[in-house]
C-alpha cells in the first residue's frame, strides 16, 4: 500500500510541478532547468524529462498558441514570440 501511495504522491508533483511551469511561461517569465531542479528538489533531468512541451501539443499550435522552445544561449525555457 505505501508504495502505491508513494507512486500516486509522485505522479501527484510531477502534474502540479509541470503546472507551476506552464503558468510561469504564460506570464511570460524564462526559466531555468537549473534554477526549476533546485526549486522542486528534482534532478535537471527530472525537469527535462516532465517535457512541457507535450503540453502544447500540435491541436494548441494550430488554434494559435505558442510553442515552448529553450534557448541555449540563455538556457532558458520560453514561449515562442
């Protein structure tokens, strides 16, 4: 039972984390995968791996939403302009 309970708990941050993130790009801040890692107690490739960029799938593009995209020169995730 603690296992499952440990798994629904992950699952659980994994979603809110990812929200946190998607609200954050909206209001039009640039994040780092670093600064995001140590915020949320993760690994960088925890934050690479919730890959927000799912959320805005290719049905959001063509209703005219914008892309997420990381800038590797400010290594920096943003919303595209």
């Amino acid at each position: 039972m603690v296992a499952r309970k440990e798994k629904d708990d992950m699952k659980r941050h994994k979603y809110e984390r990812v929200l946190d993130i998607v609200f954050a790009l909206e209001s039009g801040k640039q994040l780092s995968k670093y600064e995001l890692a140590a915020t949320y107690e993760v690994d960088v490739r925890t934050i690479q791996r919730d890959d927000v960029r799912a959320y805005y799938s290719d049905a959001f593009l063509l209703l005219g939403a914008r892309e997420v995209i990381y800038d590797r020169t400010s290594n920096r995730y943003k919303l595209s302009a």
